[in-house]
C-alpha cells in the first residue's frame, strides 16, 4: 500500500481531503481493510491541511474520499462521511454498492 497524494480540498465550513492510495492486491477483502485504515488515519491527522485549514479548524477531518489504484486502473473509490456533523454542506454521497463500517465503496 502506497499513498500517491493526499489533497485538501476543505470548504469554509467543511474540513475534507483526497487521496489517491496504491494497492499491490486486487483482493477486496484486503482493500477494504486498507481504504479503513487509510480513511481512519486521514481523518484524525492534520499532516496533510493546508496552513489555511490547520488555522481554521481545530476538529477531524468532516469528509475523507478515497481513489484506490490497482496498477494502473482505478479499482475503487470510497467516501467517508462524518453523520454527526450539523449545519456542514457535505458533498452528495456516491451510489456505493459496497462498505466496510461507515465508509462507503464504489467498485468500478
């Protein structure tokens, strides 16, 4: 497993980011353990926010998107996000067709 980039692409009122994750499996048993661990790690870190976010927000991360790579195909992509958060505009869940806990998955 590799994490090729991590983006922030936070809102003014929404802390969000986006990675692009490589796998050396095709197994999704495997990758959805993966997409968790990612997810889990990318929602709790300010490693990867902006100066901008780091200063606006004292909080997880509300939103966690995922592209997962498979060589050179995208297998799958996941969205995590946070229920709890209110008066937040969160993006449009994607139309998953799998999950592991809260995240949801799209397998392509």
């Amino acid at each position: 497993m590799k994490i090729i980039s991590v983006q922030d692409i936070s809102r003014p009122r929404c802390k969000r980011f986006l990675a692009h994750i490589e796998v050396d499996v095709n197994n999704k048993k495997k990758v959805k353990a993966v997409i968790k661990e990612i997810t889990k790690m990318l929602k709790v870190t300010n490693t990867y926010a902006s100066e901008r976010t780091k200063e606006k927000f004292d909080c997880n991360a509300h939103v966690v998107r995922l592209y997962v790579h498979f060589g050179k195909k995208i297998i799958c992509q996941s969205m995590w996000i946070d229920k709890t958060a209110e008066d937040i505009p969160l993006p449009l869940p994607l139309e998953y067709n799998d999950f592991v806990d809260d995240i949801g998955i799209v397998w392509e």
